[in-house]
C-alpha cells in the first residue's frame, strides 16, 4: 500500500460530516482486502474494521480516525485538491491514510497467527467537525450507540495534524490535551427607523457592535489570566443602507479546560451582553450550547508511548490545545490516548482549517511504524 497516494486519494474527493458515504465505503473496501473483519452504517456512515488477536476475551485495543472534511474552497494548488467546495483542512485525510497503514502492516503481521493477544479493533468516525447546538457529534453517536460494549473495546488510540510541530516527532500531553468546547450565540432585538432620524428607533447594529467590544473587554478584566478563549466570529445585522438595524445576531465559540470552566465564562458574557442591551434600550437573548468536553489522556497509556517514541527519537512534549475535540466521548468512558503528529513542512504550514493547509507527506510511514510499535507495547503491557 502506498500510503502517500492513499492520503491523496482521500484528499482529492473530501465529504461532509454524516455525508461520507464514498470515504466509507473506499474503506471498507481496503480492510476488506486486508482480511479485517468490516462492520458499515455504525453511527450513519462510520466503519469499524476489527482484526483478531489470540483471545477476544482480553477485550480490544481500539484506534480511532476521523472521516469528515470541512465546507472549505481549497486553495493549495496541489495537483490532487479537492474541487468540490469541501476540504480535508483539518488533515483527516491524513488520520485515515496512516489508521489504513496500520492495519495493513499489523494485518500482515497477523498472517497465520495473530501477531496481539488482543483484538485491534479500528473505529473511523464521521462528523468530528460538527456545530454544538445541531446534530450530535460521531463520536457521542457511536457511544451511544454501543461501539466500545459492541467491539470489546477498553483503550483507545488517536493522533492528530500539528502543523506547529516538527515533521515526524509525536507529540504527547500529560491529562487534557484537548480544550472543552461550546458555541453561543446572542440575539438582539431593536425597533428599526429611517438612517436619517435615529433617535426614532432602537439601533440593534449599535447594540451589538458595543457588545462585542465590552464582552472582549469583560472577559481581560474579570477573568483570572487561563487557559481559556472566547472569540466572537459572526455578526449579521440590517436590511438596507438607509435603515437603522431592527435587530442583529452574532455567535462564536468558547474554550476553556472544562464545561464548569465555560459555564461561568458564560456568564460573565451574558451579564455583559445584558448590561449593554439596557443601556442601549433594546433587548437581548445570550444561548450556549455546550459541544466536547476536554480530551483527557491516561498517564499509564502516555507513560507507555512516550517509552516506547523515545527509544524512536520521535517523542515531543506538548501543551493543551485550545482547539476542541470530540474524541472526549471516548476518553471520558475508557483510557485513552491522543497524541499530535508533526506534520511542519520545511517552509512552514499553513495552520489548521485553512484554504491553503497542507502537511509534510514524509511524515506518514513513520508514524505508520510508531503507532504499531505502540500498539505491540501496549498489548504486552496488558497480558495477564
């Protein structure tokens, strides 16, 4: 398998979350050859592919890849870009390209005779990327629906594109290693006028552009300096040149270390954006709607891969990010694992999510090889 021209191939025809009907079915098709047994439709369009070991009843190491792309215009100029309106910005093309290569390597290692005492069960998942508020994560869907009790699974593995960390090392994170996540959105209402007499109305546009600078300003002077985010990202407001706003909109994300964490980052938001509105005499509604809680990693399970990279030369230290991830569903239910691959190119890399992101592809085999030398690690670590 050349796994440079599966990433491309993966690359080339991105899809949308809960839309990823040719990436599953292209990767049914290569477990399939590969001899691992192939379960479609989990989760909507998820795959799970699970490759025996010597005794079942050990319970199975799971390893976890992203399928979704993003509702991105590529503009890389790569001569495999997507052409669709999709992207894989967020280099899921990647996480499959190297899940495929391990089960290729540890399948062939298994030919004959099972190369783990325990099942190697392979679980890609759709719709990562999600809005919090709409339809539920894959992950929180594939949980619900039973994946872990289903598949025997008790620890699962995860790796992610760092376009900040040197092509080829690992990186690894003591406890969170994700941010928990939510978005929220305020509402203001109004009363609209004609431009040239203002006084006659209630100017929502005015209201909301005060809100976002006083909840930016809220957030520096009444929080404790932490690890935390809240980035207003839309504002929609007005029908016409000539008329004062009647009402306007806006939402954006938080992060933060915890959902706790984000509920009183709320409301310190909300009492703001409350404040402005009374001053301001128009009305105002403050929603959140809370998305992944933080990714946690299992220091037994970190103890073991950082062993195991730095014997390789590829393990790194890194800090928390403050993006999110909703690989939380798993590792708020069982010990898991998640660790950043370096993928920087030489001349540097454009960050994650946007138009021009692209990874440093000799970084692929590598990690191929040090996920599998994790998962022989971590197999020996469990034998009874």
């Amino acid at each position: 398998m050349d796994i440079v021209q599966i990433r491309r191939e993966f690359h080339r025809h991105p899809e949308l979350g809960y839309e990823e009907t040719w990436t599953s079915a292209r990767i049914a098709q290569i477990l399939g050859a590969l001899g691992i047994g192939v379960t479609c439709g989990v989760a909507g369009t998820g795959v799970v592919g699970v490759l025996r070991g010597r005794d079942s009843s050990l319970g199975a190491l799971g390893y976890r890849a992203d399928m979704d792309a993003l509702p991105v215009t590529e503009r890389t100029g790569l001569e495999f870009a997507a052409t669709n309106g999709c992207m894989h910005a967020c280099g899921h093309d990647a996480h499959i390209a190297v899940a495929l290569g391990v089960a290729e390597r540890m399948a062939r290692a298994s030919a004959g005779s099972p190369c783990l005492a325990h099942d190697l069960v392979f679980v890609f998942q759709p719709n990562e990327e999600g809005a919090p508020g709409e339809k539920p994560s894959g992950a929180e869907w594939m949980c619900r629906e039973g994946v872990l009790e289903r598949f025997g699974i008790r620890r699962m593995l995860a790796i992610h594109c760092d376009p900040d960390l040197e092509a080829g090392k690992l990186g690894l994170c003591q406890g969170a290693v994700w941010a928990a996540s939510a978005r929220f959105v305020i509402s203001v209402t109004g009363e609209a006028a004609h431009a040239a007499y203002p006084e006659r109305g209630r100017d929502a546009l005015w209201a909301a552009s005060q809100i976002v600078s006083s909840v930016y300003a809220a957030m520096a002077r009444r929080r404790a300096k932490k690890n935390e985010v809240v980035s207003i990202c839309r504002l929609q407001a007005g029908c016409a040149f000539n008329v004062i706003a009647g009402s306007a909109s806006m939402e954006g994300i938080l992060r933060a270390s915890s959902h706790e964490e984000i509920r009183q980052i709320f409301g310190v938001l909300k009492e703001t954006a409350q404040g402005v509105a009374d001053a301001c005499r128009v009305g105002v509604e403050t929603v959140l709607y809370l998305g992944a809680e933080a990714v946690i990693n299992d220091a037994a399970m970190v103890a073991c891969a950082s062993h195991v990279w730095q014997a390789m030369n590829v393990a790194a230290a890194v800090d928390m990010k403050m993006a999110s991830e909703d690989f939380s569903s798993f590792s708020a239910r069982i010990p898991c694992l998640y660790a950043m691959m370096g993928v920087k190119k030489a001349n540097g890399c454009a960050p994650l999510h946007a138009d021009t992101f692209d990874i440093d592809e000799k970084v692929l085999e590598p990690t191929v090889g040090a996920m599998c030398a994790l998962c022989h690690a971590l197999d020996e670590a469990r034998k009874p």
